[in-house]
C-alpha cells in the first residue's frame, strides 16, 4: 500500500537525500523548514510546467465573456474566453484552425465556443510515485545548494533531476495507448514511385 505523500513527507525524503534535518511542518524554526516554505510550491510547479503531465490535464468549456477586454482591439479577434483559475498553461484548445491567442487570463478568438486542454496543480495525493520521484530529486538539488556547503554533493545533485525528470516523462508518455497511423494518410498505395 502506497503512503499518502505530503508537502512535507516530499521535503523529508529530499532533505534526507543532502543529509539534513527532517521537519514537522513548513511553520517550523528551522533553518530547513524556512527554506522548504520557500522552495516547494514554485518547485512543483516548474517541475508540473516542464511537460504536459497526463495525470495533471483536465479538459474544460471556456466561459465567453460578455464584454471584451479592451486588449482585444490590438488583435484581430472578436471574442474574449476566460481562462479557468486553475489552469497552470494552456496546452491546445478544440478548434480546428487553432487560430487563437491568449492574453493574460484570455483566449481571444473567431469561435464562439471553445474547450480547452490544460495543466493544473494536483493534490499531491494523486501525484504519480514517478513524478514524486522527480519532484524530491529536483528539491534536493535545490536544498544541497542552499543547505550544504559540499561541492560534490551539490555537483551531483545538479545532475540526478534531469535524469529523474527525463524517467518520469518516459513513464507518463506510456500511460497512453499507442495510435495506430492513418491508413488513409500512409497508405502504400498513395506512395508515389
């Protein structure tokens, strides 16, 4: 049975990689917990921004604004879409021209409709163990740097995340089944000899 990873049991298991202290809470006096406070949110979230995780897309309706920002006159689009909150990046939307552009917290568009594929921040409780894995790799990095002054240490914890992150994207990558080509597109017969 797999245990329930926090922000803290993350931090844990990377300050026990530099040979730090462990913390109870990100509130603590310690120097460790200062810098954890610190670090962890943007970490994950540079980490979640590098590739479009499966396991953090969502498929969501955009709300049509009913009044425009006055941005929109710059481009050549007539209608404005809000962004959801959640949303970390837009990775693609549903239209078939993908003729669209985003402004601050906008979509700006022809359409009238639109959904939009994009990355939130999970609940580290969902987070697979490969990008857990990835993610304590890349805070120790960051920790050895800040709490060490051991060079080595800091070299090799400079190398180890993007090995972990190129794993874990190797992973996440097989989690969807392979398509099969466009027998229409790659036909042998519309090869031309």
């Amino acid at each position: 049975m797999a245990l329930t990873k926090t922000p803290v049991s993350i931090c844990n298991t990377a300050l026990l990689y530099v040979g730090a202290d462990e913390i109870t809470a990100f509130n603590d006096a310690s120097r460790e917990a200062k810098i954890c406070n610190q670090i962890y949110e943007t970490t994950k979230l540079s980490m979640l921004q590098k590739f479009p995780w499966r396991f953090s897309l969502r498929t969501r309706q955009v709300s049509k604004l009913a009044t425009p920002p006055a941005e929109i006159e710059n481009f050549r689009y007539e209608n404005a879409f809000l962004i959801p909150a959640e949303s970390l990046r837009i990775i693609r939307t549903d239209q078939p021209s993908d003729d669209y552009i985003i402004v601050g917290d906008n979509i700006f568009s022809n359409e009238d409709e639109i959904r939009v594929e994009m990355q939130i921040d999970p609940d580290e409780s969902v987070l697979p163990d490969y990008f857990i894995n990835a993610l304590e790799f890349e805070l120790a990095a960051r920790l050895a740097m800040a709490l060490t002054d051991d060079g080595g240490k800091y070299q090799i914890f400079q190398q180890k995340p993007d090995v972990e992150l190129s794993r874990a994207k190797n992973v996440d990558s097989q989690e969807q089944p392979v398509l099969s080509p466009d027998s229409s597109v790659f036909s042998t017969t519309s090869v031309r000899v």
